[in-house]
C-alpha cells in the first residue's frame, strides 16, 4: 500500500462529510411541499453522520487499538440513521488475497466463514464486483446466499432478510468493501417499510465516510 492509512482516512473523509450540509441545506431549497416530510430524515442524517466524522477523527489518531470497539460505534450510529437494528447492518472487507469478503461486522459473523468472489448467488460479491449500489425490497423472495442469516447474533435468534441495501466502498477508484443495511423478519409483512432510492443515494455518502476507515482497520 502507497498510502498512509491516516492520510487515507483524513482528507477523502473530511472531503465527504464537510458537504453534506451544504448538499441537505441546497436539496432543501428545491423541495416541493409534497416532500417536506423528508426535511427530518435529513436532519436526522446530519447529526449522525456528523458523529460518524467524530469518530473517523478518533480513528484515525488512536491507531489499532480497540479497532472492534471503535468499529461497533459506527455501526451504531449508521444503524439509527436507518431505522434499524445494528445486527442489521453488516460491513464486509476483502481477505489479505483479495479472493473472497470477509465480515468486519457484526462481531459474530467475524469467524464464521468468507464470501468468495467467485460466488454467483451474493448480492455482497455482485455490489463489490459490479461497483454500484442496490435495494432489493423483495430479497427473500430472490435466490441469494443465505447461509449467514442462520447465525444468532447477539441475543436475537436467526430471521431471513426480507429487505436490503447494498453499496461498494469505494476510495477513488478501488474497491475495499461492502456496506449493507437489511431489515429482518419473519415474514415480509413484519420487516417495516421499504428503502427508498433516497436512503440509497444516502447510503452512498455514508460509503464515502467509511471506506477510508475499512482501509485502516485492514492495514493496522
């Protein structure tokens, strides 16, 4: 690597964050009335991700210790931006060989196995191999790989994913990683509302905050 990992977390991720006022504050301007219900979520948004820079900055100087800890947080705090449970979020980067995606979090899902990127049924290799953002609303309805759903996390036992997000963390033009917010449940019905195109385009910047981190926790 030919980058230092806190010169990667520090510029492309202040870079994101700093404009995502400037972004809320200039949508707000062009909104229709039909889409005021829209101004809390963004507000919402605002103070999380701005938490989430807080914690990049953290990162960034305290090195490798409590990497886990540290990456739980984000998790946390990207879990309430989206309404979900933080077993629902996953983020998952590349093995040394670069061969297959291993899970970062959720914490249980660490030692349970990889993704090969060989896969064709993995909506998370088709995101990293394909380099753009999706939201299937229909996911347990659609042939994927589900052996990870069968893993308790926490105290919450096994639910399939009925719906799911999924972008690439991308830092410039590289791949590191994947990010997905899911919604779980038994049946379709019980999982909640379905993702916007909105959340997913948010999803994104929130992509651009995190990818420099994922380099780092891989690098230290």
């Amino acid at each position: 690597m030919n980058h230092s990992p806190a010169a990667l977390v520090k510029n492309p991720v202040s870079n994101a964050l700093d404009s995502i006022g400037d972004g809320i504050a200039n949508g707000k301007k062009r909104m229709r009335p039909a889409m005021l219900h829209f101004a809390k979520v963004h507000r919402m948004a605002s103070e999380h991700i701005g938490e989430l820079k807080k914690w990049v900055t953290e990162l960034a100087r305290a090195g490798s210790e409590g990497e886990t800890v540290r990456l739980n947080r984000a998790v946390e705090l990207i879990a309430k931006n989206f309404g979900v449970r933080p077993h629902e979020v996953a983020i998952l980067g590349f093995s040394p060989d670069e061969r297959s995606l291993r899970f970062l979090a959720p914490d249980n899902l660490r030692p349970i196995g990889e993704i090969p990127m060989s896969s064709i049924s993995s909506l998370a290799v088709r995101t990293a191999r394909e380099r753009r953002p999706d939201v299937v609303n229909h996911f347990s309805m659609v042939p994927h790989a589900s052996v990870f759903e069968g893993v308790r996390v926490d105290e919450h036992w096994p639910e399939p994913i009925q719906k799911i997000m999924s972008a690439p963390l991308l830092l410039g033009s590289q791949v590191v990683g994947v990010l997905q917010i899911s919604r779980k449940a038994s049946e379709a019905a019980e999982a909640g509302p379905d993702f916007t195109a909105a959340q997913l385009r948010e999803l994104g910047v929130i992509c651009e905050a995190l990818a420099p981190c994922v380099m780092l926790w891989k690098t230290v």
